[in-house]
C-alpha cells in the first residue's frame, strides 16, 4: 500500500493515499452559488474590465457632453427661442438618447467574450445559466449611471433647474436604468447571433438611430408630418424621454411610466428567453 509522509515538530507520519483519497471525498462540497451571487460575480468582472480600460468611459463622458453642448447651442436659438429655454426641454431627452445608445456596447462586449472562448471556460461551472448575461447588464448599469451624472452636471452648468429636485432626478434616472437593463436585452441576443463585433455595432445603430431621432427627444412631435406622429408617439423611446421628462420637472407622468414599464417588461420577456436559448446552443 502506497504511502504519504510528511515531518512535523521532528516527528515522522505517514497516511496511506487511499485514505487521503477518502477523506477528500467525504469532505463537504462548498455550496452552489445562488442566482444573485454569481450574477454580482460577473458584473464585478464587467466593472474591472473598465478599470483596467478606462478609455471605455468614453462614450458614457465625452459622448453625451458633445451631444448635449452641440444641441443646446445649435438649435436651441431657432427651436426655443435661445439655449437656456431649450434645455429645459431637451437635456432630459438627449440623456434618455444617450443611455440608450450607449446599450449596444453590452451586445459588443458578449461578442467580444465569445471569440476570446470566455463561455467556453464557464460552461461547465455550477452556476444559473442566466448569470453572466445578467453580470453584463449589471456592469453596463454603472456606465449608464456615470452618463446620468455626467450630463446633469453639465446640464446644471447650463442653466438646466429640474423642478422635480433630487427625487424627481433621482426617479427619472431609476426608470431610464430599469428601461435600459430590459433594451439591452437585445444587443446580448445579438452579440451571440452575429460573427463579429462590428457587425453587431452595424445592426445596433441601424436599429437605434432611427429609434431615438424619431421621438420626441429634441422636438414636440405636434410640429411632424400626421403619419409621423403615428410612429413617434407610439415609440417605446417617445414614452420613456417623456416619462424622464415629467419626473425631472416635478410631475407624475402615470400613463408614460405605464407604458414604460410595459415596454420594459415586454422587452425582457420577449429578448430574455432567445437569448438564453441561442446561449445555451453556443
């Protein structure tokens, strides 16, 4: 019989290998991690993947500033009459376009994952299957964050008064995060469909460009065409850009919240499952 020893305090032991193997197996196995706790573990790693890459902050920092100064100033004079009228009216909306551009980004980065063979090394984990596709939209959520507070600050520099106050501003931001957790949806289902990262950049600005523009984020749809109206003020974005607006200004939006709360929810039911099944078939 094979033997193991080892010298303690001078003194010689030896423990038969079999035994070892024994007492190995015996042992208690460290729990499984639960749905919340392995999806925190993969929004941890999406946060230190920005760390270690701060120059991805630079969509969620200079990108809506040069947005929001080019607008303001731009169009504000012909639209409102000058840049401070109009900023009270389209801050709210060039935040709501800005988060929801940025999105796409959660798409790019599982594409990413998938061709350095990420998945391929977690497969076999004992971990709910959902949880790095959560962890990802857990992660981006801070970047949508930093894009909040970024262009508020700004906005504030500008003349920007939300009438709302911190509650309104604060409740404005949480609706806009809980829209943009469900819209990402759909860049996660893309990023597993599509070979390459720029394809996935390709069909996400295709899909977001004319989402955002045709809304109501830089003008009252009332000034459109009547068949455009149709489409802008049944756009998921109009509801949300409204919504935002009226929460920040100190009002209570009941049927814009409603309907963004339903476009959310419609979103995650719908881009949720398909994009766990094509996951799974990975």
């Amino acid at each position: 019989m094979s033997t193991a020893t080892s010298t303690r305090g001078g003194e010689l032991s030896s423990i038969s290998t079999e035994s070892l193997a024994a007492l190995l197996v015996a042992g208690e196995r460290p729990p499984r991690p639960g749905a919340l706790s392995a999806s925190l573990t993969f929004g941890w790693r999406a946060i230190l993947k920005i760390k270690h890459v701060p120059e991805q902050l630079f969509d969620v920092t200079a990108f809506p500033i040069m947005n929001l100064l080019m607008f303001t100033y731009l169009f504000g004079g012909a639209l409102a009459g000058s840049p401070t009228d109009y900023i009270q009216f389209v801050l709210p909306g060039i935040l709501v376009m800005s988060v929801v551009m940025i999105t796409m980004y959660t798409g790019v980065s599982v594409n990413i994952d998938i061709e350095k063979g990420f998945f391929d090394r977690i497969r076999s984990l004992p971990i709910w299957r959902p949880s790095a596709m959560v962890g990802y939209l857990l992660g981006d959520a801070l970047r949508y964050t930093i894009a909040s507070v970024v262009m508020l600050s700004v906005g504030l520099l500008l003349g920007y008064r939300p009438d709302g106050g911190f509650v309104g501003v604060v409740a404005g931001i949480a609706l806009l995060l809980l829209f943009s957790f469900a819209f990402s949806w759909i860049w996660t289902m893309f990023g597993l469909m599509l070979r390459t990262e720029k394809s996935v950049m390709s069909v996400s600005m295709m899909v977001i460009f004319p989402l955002t523009f045709l809304s109501n984020v830089f003008v009252d749809p009332r000034t459109m065409p009547g068949w455009l109206q149709v489409f802008v003020n049944n756009s998921p974005i109009t509801h949300l850009a409204s919504a935002v607006r009226g929460l920040m200004a100190g009002g209570w939006p009941g049927a814009e919240i409603a309907w963004t709360l339903g476009w959310a929810g419609a979103l995650l039911l719908v881009f949720g499952p398909v994009t766990m099944r094509l996951y799974n078939r990975k």
